[in-house]
C-alpha cells in the first residue's frame, strides 16, 4: 500500500500550498481534519491577477496570499508529491 505524505501546489513558480500529511501542517501552520480519521483533505482555489484565496474543507481552515507574477513560469501548473510505503 502506498501513501501521499506531502503534496505541494505551485503556480507560475510561486507555492500556493503545501499539506504535510506527517505533521499535519498547511503551509507550516497546524490543520487537522474534523473527521480524525480522513486521509485526504479537499481545496477549493481562487486565483486572480492581484491574490490567491485558499479554501480547507470548505473554509474551515482558509488563507489569502499576495500572487506573484514570475515571467519565466507564466501558465505553469505543478503539482508535486512525495510517496511512502
């Protein structure tokens, strides 16, 4: 059986998220589902030319970052994870 431990979202070079499943942190800050026993998280993201708004759960845990225009990463979606088991 194989587990997601880390996923990390970036757009146009610049992390939008990051859920560490092993800590329970989003972006660096303590998140924990209210059902204990859930293995997955669900995101809603709004991006537009001036912020990006992240919604948790359906904002039980929501957050509102400043978007940052890299001109070498325009129109790039990344999605990264890291694997255990």
């Amino acid at each position: 059986m194989c587990f997601i431990s880390t996923i990390r979202l970036n757009v146009n070079g610049q992390i939008i998220f990051k859920y560490d499943m092993n800590f329970n942190q989003i972006n660096g800050l303590f998140y924990s589902s209210e059902d204990r026993s859930s293995m997955g998280i669900i995101f809603d993201i709004i991006i537009d030319k001036t912020s990006i708004e992240v919604f948790v759960d359906g904002g039980v845990f929501l957050y509102t970052i400043e978007r940052k225009v890299d001109s070498e990463n325009m129109n790039e979606l990344k999605f990264f994870e890291n694997k255990i088991g």
